[in-house]
C-alpha cells in the first residue's frame, strides 16, 4: 500500500506540473499576428492577444501603404480590417506595425503587392507645349490634354530652368509604346534681352552717301628728254557709320598720287616759225563797164591800188600738252583769213566803180 501511495503521488506530482507548463506556454502561441496583400487588398487579421483586467484596450497597430498611414487603431484581443491598395495594376508598398503589450509580441509585416493581371487598351494620350519666352515673359510649360492619363507635378513651369513631368495611364490603358507612364522633360528660356534683337528697336541705316574724290592733272614737259609727264594727285573723302547718331560723317581724307610720261607731242617744243600764207586777190572778178559822156572827158580818177595782201605768221608757242586737244585753239588760222581778206578788197573795187558812176551821172546833169 504505501508503494502505491508514492507512486499515485509521483503520477500527481508529474501531471501537475505539466499542466503548469501548458498554461505557462498558452499566451505565447496564443498571439498569431498575420498581414498578406493581393493585388488589390491588404489584410491584417490579430487574434489571441492580451487584455486589462478591467477590458480597455492595451494593444495598437499602425498601417501604411505606399508611405501613407491609413490607419492608426487600438483594439483588445483581435482586430481584422481589409484595406485597398490602390490601382491593382501596379505594385504597392505596405507596412504593418503591431504595439502589444510590452515588447514581446510586437511585430512588423512589410512588403510590395503583385499587380493584377489585367486587360489593357494603348489609348493613353498625354501632350504637353513649351510656350517659348518673349520681350516680356519667360517661356513656359503648359500641360495639355490628357485621354485615359494623368499629369503629375512638374519641377518647374516657368523658365529659365529645366523641367520634368510625368503623365501616368489609368487602370486599364497605356500609352502606344505600351507603358503605363510617360515622361517629358526640356528646358524653359528666361525673357529675351531687350538690347538685343527682336526686342530692341530697329534702327533703319540711311544710304551711305558715294565718295568725294577731286582728281588735279598737272603736267609737265622735258623738251631735253623730249617727254610729257602728268602728275595726277586724288583726294578720296570717304564716308563712316557714327551709331550713336546714326549718321554718316566724312572720315580722313586719303590722297593718292600717279604720274604718267608719254612722248611729246611733236611741234610742242619747237620755236621754228610756220612759213606765212600769202592771200592772193580772186580774178574772176570783172569791173562793170564805164559810160563815157559824150562832151567832157574827166580824166580818169585814181585808182586806190588794192590793200596789200596780210600775211599772217603762225608761230609754235610752246604750251602745256593737254591729251586729246588740238593746238590750233591758242594759235591764228591762214585759211580762215584769205578768204575774209578776199571779201575786203571785193569790196573797196566795188565802192571806187559805184563812186566814179557817180560822178559821171552828175556831170551829165550839169
């Protein structure tokens, strides 16, 4: 009997102490915290956590997708909540965070969902313009029309400076590369300079005015050397652009000289004098006849013996040889006065036969 006691006893003693040890272990792998993602969703599910005695609440968890808290609760033995994740087509980060009583059971759920698999259509359109800088603006971007897209937020609008945007497809649509997304980026000029063109005024230059030039011949004879040289001296007064006033004014004047030596021309310096020109009286000039009175004769009157004929002696002068001018102007001409000679003893025949047919009529009167 008393074997049997202390074995009952022993058997006692062994299951007591393992029903100590189950109930010490219970609340350890009572908590089974869980948080899994689909495409779509995020579930956190908490259950079998402790509570105060009194029943408020001694446990908090945080949840954050894509950086985002979306909600922040505390809750007693178990919480289980559903949160969307936003566009199932792309990827979403998630963060759970538990806060159990003590440290022990606090635990941390992290990680990127799997988009869905979902039929898309190339539809997406995104255009944007550069309005270009002016006189008085900067340029600047201008975000246009979207179709089955969305602008994001651009570094910058307004120039000077680079800019970067990007249009991102909806659900269910892509661009025609067959992305979701689609990036621009440029650059914006500042205002334009407004000393410079197109913005400073147009100044409209006047004609420039055609250069002076006053050219002075001077030559000279080597009647030795038997040459003619001209010396031509040229004064060029040309013309230069004063932008201040916008004008034309005279710059330095520039003188130029060339010298020319020809051969002179023949009889220029010669001082033998041309043999004269004798003018010789027409004879095919016949008096008119004399009537005679028939009862007093009157001796014939003298007759004034004809001017003896001029002769002209034409001498060389040497003077400045001038190309292409003939002499003669600055000497006499032989030919020119025999005939004017001519004339004039015509002439005082004609007057001595009209003056003795005179006196002869008046005789007959008398």
């Amino acid at each position: 009997m008393k074997i049997k006691k202390m074995l009952a006893c022993a058997i006692a003693a062994v299951t007591l102490a393992g029903g100590a040890s189950i109930a010490l272990a219970a609340p350890a792998t009572a908590h089974t915290p869980e948080a899994s993602a689909t495409c779509s969703t995020l579930t956190v599910a908490l259950a079998n956590y402790s509570v105060a005695a009194d029943g408020s609440f001694i446990n908090s968890v945080s949840v954050e997708i894509d950086s985002t808290v979306v909600d922040e609760a505390d809750f007693g033995s178990s919480l289980r909540e559903t949160f969307r994740l936003g566009d199932p087509a792309v990827a979403h980060d998630y963060l759970v965070d538990i806060d159990a009583s003590g440290t022990q059971y606090d635990r941390q759920f992290s990680g990127t969902s799997v988009p869905c698999k979902v039929a898309t259509t190339p539809d997406a359109s995104a255009v944007l313009t550069v309005a270009p800088a002016t006189c008085d603006v900067d340029g600047a971007l201008i975000l246009g029309d979207v179709k089955n897209a969305t602008w994001g937020t651009p570094t910058t609008t307004v120039g000077p400076g680079q800019y970067a945007v990007t249009a991102t497809a909806t659900t269910g649509h892509t661009f025609a590369d067959g992305k979701t997304a689609k990036s621009f980026a440029g650059t914006l000029d500042g205002r334009l300079d407004l000393a410079a063109a197109p913005c400073a005024p147009v100044v409209v230059v006047p004609d420039r005015p055609a250069p002076v030039k006053d050219v002075v011949d001077t030559t000279s004879l080597d009647c030795d050397a038997g040459t003619q040289t001209t010396t031509t001296t040229t004064t060029t007064t040309d013309w230069a652009l004063d932008t201040a006033t916008n004008t034309w004014v005279t710059t330095p004047p520039v003188v130029t000289v060339t010298t020319a030596t020809v051969n002179a021309t023949f009889g220029v310096c010669s001082t033998t004098a041309v043999p004269p020109t004798t003018v010789t009286p027409p004879t095919d000039v016949t008096p008119p006849a004399v009537v005679t009175p028939p009862t007093v004769t009157t001796p014939p009157a003298a007759v004034t013996p004809p001017a003896t004929p001029v002769t002209t002696v034409e001498r060389a002068i040497p003077v400045r040889a001038v190309p292409q001018r003939a002499l003669a102007e600055t000497g006499s001409n032989a030919g020119a006065i025999a005939p004017i000679g001519a004339g004039i003893l015509l002439f005082g025949l004609a007057l001595i036969i009209a003056k003795r047919v005179s006196l002869r009529r008046a005789e007959r009167r008398s």
